[in-house]
C-alpha cells in the first residue's frame, strides 16, 4: 500500500518533497518485504556513500542532476532518466546540482 502521498488525485511527484539545504531528505511512499518506494532530494554537493542492497535499484531523476556510481563507472543521470543499480554491486550517488529522484527497490524473494 501506498503512504505519504494522496490517492485518486493528479499529482506531480517532484512536488511531493522539498529541498533541505546541506541534506539528503526522503519520502517513503511504500515499503513491504518486496519493494520499497521511496521520494529523494538532494542538495547539491550532498551524496550517499558507496553501499549495496540485496534487491535491484531502479532511480529516476525528477529534476536536476545526479553523479551515480555503479561499480566504479560514474554516470550522469537527469531529470528524466533512469538508471538501475544491480542488486549487491556497490553504488553511490552525489548531487551535482540540486536534485530530486524516486528511488524503487525489488527485492528477491526469501
């Protein structure tokens, strides 16, 4: 189920969380055992450091621009674009600019 964000209503995602200078701020919309929903921003030059998760990571960015490592390859994702983080291969993500994503994970099966 879905929570944090309003049902049977037009929204636009990127309008659901706001910047908060100097932080990484996030927005679970959903979480169960085999997928996690969550809303993202960044302040520029915030990051998340290198980890891994055990289930795959799909991002899309809503706005501005993101450094994403995977696997020790850097890629420049906007708003937009989506990239997938294989699960257990470590990932990073750094905030050029301001930004904003959707981050969903599908984990496997236990």
């Amino acid at each position: 189920m879905f929570k944090n964000i309003e049902k049977s209503t037009v929204l636009k995602l990127v309008e659901q969380i706001e910047y908060n200078t100097g932080q990484v701020s996030s927005k679970t919309l959903s979480q169960n055992p085999n997928v996690s929903v969550t809303l993202f921003s960044f302040s520029k030059g915030e990051e998340i450091s290198t980890h891994t998760s055990r289930g795959d990571a799909m991002v899309t960015v809503l706005e501005g621009l993101a450094k994403i490592t995977v696997d020790n390859v850097d890629y420049q994702v906007g708003a937009g674009e989506t990239i997938v983080m294989p699960a257990t291969i470590p990932h990073a993500l750094f905030a050029v600019e301001n930004f904003k994503m959707i981050l969903t994970v599908v984990f496997p099966k236990t």
